[in-house]
C-alpha cells in the first residue's frame, strides 16, 4: 500500500479537499444532508483508503475485501465521494442525484443500491454492531477454511462511527461482546468533533470514550489528531500490530472543517452550508474548481482500480493454489460465499420432515424447534446460532454446536443479555457471506431487537430469528413476559416471513423454508408448551409451504364456518371443530402458519382456502385487530386485546376465553 511520502502537501490537501466539495456541492444541490462529518473525517477517510482498504472497485463482491462500515451514515456524503473518486460504478450524475427519487445516492447508505456499500446504515450503532458481526464472520470462516501457508480468509473490517453511535446502547451490548471475542481484524474510527444535533455534547454525553474500551477488552489509540495524516498512518499501523483485541481510534477532528463560519457548529452537521458559506469554503479550502468538477490528476490519485485488480489477482492465484491442495474446502468456501445451500438438501429436508411426520411426537414446538435443527444441520455447516443467554430455553444447542470464544472458532455464539446487539450482529454475519445466522431469545424480548429485525428486512437478507415462549402460554412469569402484541406487529414489517407453526412437522417446515429464502429475513415463533401432533397426508404436508392450507376439511364437504388458527390455538380449532360436527355445524379448519407466505399466494389458491361467502373465526392468543383482514366485519376473533396475568397456562387460557366451548359459542354467534 501507498505511504505518505507518495503524496506532497498540496495533492494530500487536493484529495481530502475533493471529498468535502463534492460533500458540500451535493448537500447544497438537494437541499438535504449532513455536510459536517463528510468534511470532518476527510484526512482520515483518505488515510485509509488509499493506503491501507484493500478493495477492488471492478468487483465490489470479491469475497476477500476489506469491509468498510460507514456507521455515521448520516454522513453518507463521505462513502459515495469515497466510492465515486476510487473508481466504484457511481458516476458524476449519481453523485448530483443525491437525495432523489431512485438514485444510487440515498439519503442513508443502502445496502443493494450502491455498489460497495456493505450494509445499510444510519439508525445509530446498528453500522457499528454489523461490523461486529462482519468481523466475526471472518474470524469463523478464517477458523474452518484457511490452511497452513494459504489465509484465504484475512481481511480487516473497517468502521466509521461518531458520538451518536456510542451514545446508542447497542453500541455497548456489540462492542462489550467484541472484546470478549477477541476481534482482532476490527479496526474503528471514533470521529470525536464535540458536536451533535443539539450542539455541544458535553451537556449529555461525557463519557471516558477510551477508558470505556479499554474496559471491554479494547486496543485503543487515544487523543490522535483526526486531520495530521502521519497521526492517523500510525495509529492505524499500531492497530494492526495487535491481532487478539479490536482496536478504538479515538480522532480528534472539527465538525465540518473547512467551512471558515461554521465549522465546529452543529449548524454544519445536518443542514447545507449555502451559497455564500459555500463560496466562502472553496478558496479556504484551496479548492478553485465549478461544483461537481474533479480535475483528472485528483481522479488519478484516488483510483484503485488497478490497484484492486492487482490484489483480487493476487488472491485468485492462492485461491487456484489452495484449491489444488484443498480441493473438497475450495469447492465448499465457494458454495458457502456463493449463498447456495448443498446439492442433497431437498432430499435431506424431505427425509428430516418424514421422520419427524413418521414420530407423531406431541411436544412444545420450542423443542421441535431444536429437534429441526438437530435434523438439518449436520449437512449445513453455515449455519451459525446463537441465543440471548437463553439456550436453555430457547433451546437453539444443537449436539453439533461449539461455542466461539476468543481462541476458537466454531458455530455457536453465546451472546448474553444482548437482544438488539445480538440481531444487528447477526445482519452482519450474514451480510459478510458464507454464513446462515440465527439466533433467539423470549418472544417477549423481540422488542429490543426489534429496529435489527426491521433492517434485516429492509436490506432483503437471508437471517433467521428464533423467538420462544411465545404467548400468554408462558404462565407464572406473567404479563412483562407474555407477548401479546408482539407476533401481529411482527408481520406488519414489510419482506418479513413471520412462521407460528403448530406442531413438530410445521415447526421442520418453516425451519427448512428460512433456510432456503434468499430473499429476505424469517421469525420463527415457538411455543413453551406442549402441542399435540395433527395427522395429514403427504398433499397436505406439502401445502404447509404456502403459509396457509386446509389442514381438516368440514366433515361433509360443504364447510358452514371456518376455523383459521397458528400455533398452540390449532388444538383448540381441531377440538372446536369436533363437537361443532356432534351439534351438526360442520366447519373447515384452516392452519395458517405464515400469513406473510399466505398473502403471496395466488388468488386462486387463496379462495380455495378461505372460501368467500363463508363467514370465519380466527384463534389466535394474541390481539384481535390482525385478523380482520382474514375474518372481515362479519367475521369474529378469539383473541385478546388486554395484558396477560401471572398464573398458571390452563388458568389463564380458559380466563381469557381460549376454550372449546368459547369457540363453539364464537361460531354459533356469526351464523
């Protein structure tokens, strides 16, 4: 890499000068965006980029890049005038499109819109905690796949993060775990200007930045001036000279530097500077050129074109080598980074979904969550789970789990008390590639990870939450631990498959069904509570992938009513539906254990199901309002719209009305 003797005074300032014109240029034109850090974190974001990032802008996908996070992402300025100067497909016209409809310059850095944007950023400390995650990934796949003489796994991950971020709990629940782990390859960037939205942040943030990392198990660089180049060369190289910590280096900067009235003002951070600010800026800065106008030797210096070809070159030459030596783990890290799962596993699904149909096992769907996981992951080793100091109640261990620990690799991640930290750190193990995360905790407790969960589906990644005890069925603990909101407004964020199965082979379905979606994120809902097994026929198992099936039809063909139900309330619609027929009304009963999957149904499909002009009652102990748009007005819900209590399952089912003979009287109401 460069070092900075390559580089005079006046092309170094030429290069960070470029970065924050094109900052103020872009923010000016949208009337929209965050000038201040972009201009702040110049000398630094060349510094790193051009002498230490080992990238290749023709393939932003080469699997062996260093990560960088942009976890500031309000400053989005700063990664697309870093992409666009380094050479990345993102032309002059993106960066003028800054802000707009469609362009591949969001306001925040979107991961799939902008190529080498590694994850979407912007709600804060979430950048930070996927970075977590990346860096962790790569120290698995370095566990399992690199060989004596031949690291084909061994980048570095990058971070950029401001005081927000570390103001963000989240922040402290990923970067604690971070040194427990030993993260060596994760080098950060703490852009230390003072200032936030609402100004000096002394008022309300004065933490020992240092000192707190250092507690965390941290290497950490204090008091480096974030604008002196040779400063920021030598921290980065004391980083990276220590391998078994992540390291912290905390920059001094000035918010928005370069702005000769407004730097150092949180005026600069998140709003545009003006004309006249602007006009004033650009001789202060050396900078003589029109608004988005880069003179050809400042491109020249930053492209990394070249330069990246040379290093992925490099790479596919060890990796020809490796893959002479280590056919059988060339072949496997290519299927893993290419997201493909392996050649026999529909066969192996459909034997796992035999068995489990075979045993007719009435058990807590929890623990037929475990028994799905014991069936299909010995032929999936990408998979990688986890729990939220809950595996003995989530029951997400696996007898081929090994735990990670700061001198180990393996497959098994004990997160702690750390439900939001443990979900973006799962976005990013698998927005690094190579990786399947899931991980768990109480139902109850999705609400602290409930942002992570919202940009997993945003960023459309294959990523499968685990969430147990799942209802008022959880008894004695009481209402701070009974979900009854929870699953509804689960399934209210978009590109989310939200699975409630209700029985063992429901349970393997919807884990085979996570597994296989590329295309976005999956909740999967268990029970505490045992759920008695239902018999089907090899159609009917098959139907459980579309989200909602005829699980019993009525009992002469010509359903009166019908009965839709998910998880522990499908027992209860089975027994309803028996004594309804001793009573001579006959219903269907409809098991819809993924409405998501069920609404993308044709609807053809959809009717064949759910019958118009049949008038319907959804079970479901949880709040009424969801089942609306399935039972209509004329329809009725068997649910619950208050708080659970503290006392036994059986009580607190039969209070609340989730009993046959409630069911029965629902049914009879709407006839």
């Amino acid at each position: 890499m460069g070092t900075f003797k390559d580089f005079d005074a006046p092309v170094f300032k030429d290069l960070t000068s470029a970065i924050r014109a094109l900052a103020m240029d872009a923010v000016q034109k949208a009337n929209s965006g965050h000038p201040g850090m972009p201009m702040g974190m110049a000398e630094i974001a060349e510094v790193l980029w051009i002498h230490h990032l080992r990238h290749n802008p023709g393939n932003p996908e080469w699997v062996d890049r260093d990560r960088f996070v942009l976890s500031n992402g309000h400053g989005s300025m700063l990664i697309y005038a870093l992409l666009h100067l380094t050479g990345y497909d993102l032309p002059m016209e993106e960066i003028k499109r800054f802000r707009q409809f469609h362009s591949k310059t969001p306001g925040h850095p979107e991961y799939g819109y902008t190529p080498g944007v590694e994850t979407t950023t912007g709600p804060l400390g979430q950048g930070i905690t996927n970075a977590v995650g990346m860096a962790l990934a790569e120290k698995v796949l370095a566990a399992e796949f690199n060989r004596p003489g031949y690291n084909i796994v061994d980048h570095y991950t990058y971070v950029f993060l401001g005081d927000g971020c570390l103001m963000e709990g989240i922040s402290h629940e990923a970067c604690s775990l971070a040194g427990t782990l030993g993260l060596g390859k994760l080098i950060c960037f703490y852009d230390d200007n003072g200032i936030s939205i609402d100004g000096h942040v002394e008022g309300w943030f004065t933490d020992d930045t240092p000192k707190r990392f250092e507690s965390y198990g941290w290497h950490v660089v204090p008091n480096v001036n974030g604008h002196d180049p040779e400063a920021i060369e030598a921290a980065i190289e004391a980083a990276k000279q220590v391998n078994n910590k992540p390291s912290m280096i905390c920059c001094k900067t000035v918010i928005g530097l370069g702005s000769p009235n407004m730097a150092n003002t949180h005026s600069v951070h998140g709003a545009a500077l003006g004309d006249v600010e602007i006009a004033a800026t650009r001789p202060h800065i050396g900078w003589h050129h029109p608004p988005f106008e880069i003179p050809q030797e400042v491109y020249s210096a930053w492209d990394a074109k070249a330069k990246g070809q040379i290093l992925e070159t490099e790479w596919n030459q060890k990796f020809a080598e490796y893959a002479e030596k280590h056919p059988a783990e060339a072949a496997e890290f290519n299927r893993r980074m290419a997201g493909d799962l392996p050649a026999n596993w529909r066969s192996h699904v459909d034997g796992v979904i035999n068995q489990v149909n075979a045993k007719a096992e009435t058990i807590a769907s929890r623990k037929a969550s475990q028994n799905a996981i014991e069936g299909l992951a010995p032929i999936l080793p990408e998979l990688i789970g986890g729990s939220a100091d809950l595996a003995g109640s989530n029951l997400t261990l696996w007898s081929g789990s090994k735990g990670i620990s700061q001198k180990n690799g393996g497959n098994y991640v004990y997160y702690g008390v750390r439900e939001f930290g443990m979900s973006a750190m799962m976005n990013g193990l698998s927005l690094h590639g190579g990786l399947i995360p899931y991980g768990a905790t109480f139902l109850m407790f999705s609400e602290y990870a409930r942002n992570a969960l919202r940009m997993a589906a945003l960023m459309k990644i294959r990523n499968i939450f685990v969430f147990t005890h799942d209802s008022i069925g959880l008894g004695e603990d009481g209402p701070t631990h009974q979900p009854v909101e929870q699953t509804a407004t689960l399934r209210y964020i978009p590109n989310m498959d939200v699975w409630r199965p209700c029985d063992t082979v429901e349970s393997t379905v919807s884990w085979a069904r996570a597994i296989e979606r590329k295309d976005g994120p999956s909740i999967l809902i268990f029970s505490r509570q045992n759920l008695p097994f239902q018999k089907r026929d090899t159609a009917t198992i098959k139907s459980i992938d579309k989200g909602g099936y005829v699980l019993s039809e009525a009992g002469n063909g010509k359903a009166q009513a019908i009965l839709i139900a998910t998880g522990s309330e499908m027992g209860l619609a089975m027994n309803a539906q028996k004594v309804l027929a001793e009573e001579g009304i006959h219903v269907r009963v409809v098991s819809m254990p993924c409405t998501n999957v069920f609404d993308r149904q044709e609807p053809s499909y959809k009717d064949s199901v759910l019958s118009k002009g049949v008038k319907r009652v959804a079970i479901e102990a949880g709040v009424t309002d969801f089942w609306r748009k399935y039972v209509g007005l004329e329809g009725a819900v068997v649910g619950m719209d208050t708080f659970g209590e503290s006392a036994p399952a059986d009580v607190l089912f039969k209070h609340f009305g989730f009993t046959v003979e409630n069911v029965v009287k629902t049914v009879k109401g709407i006839l």
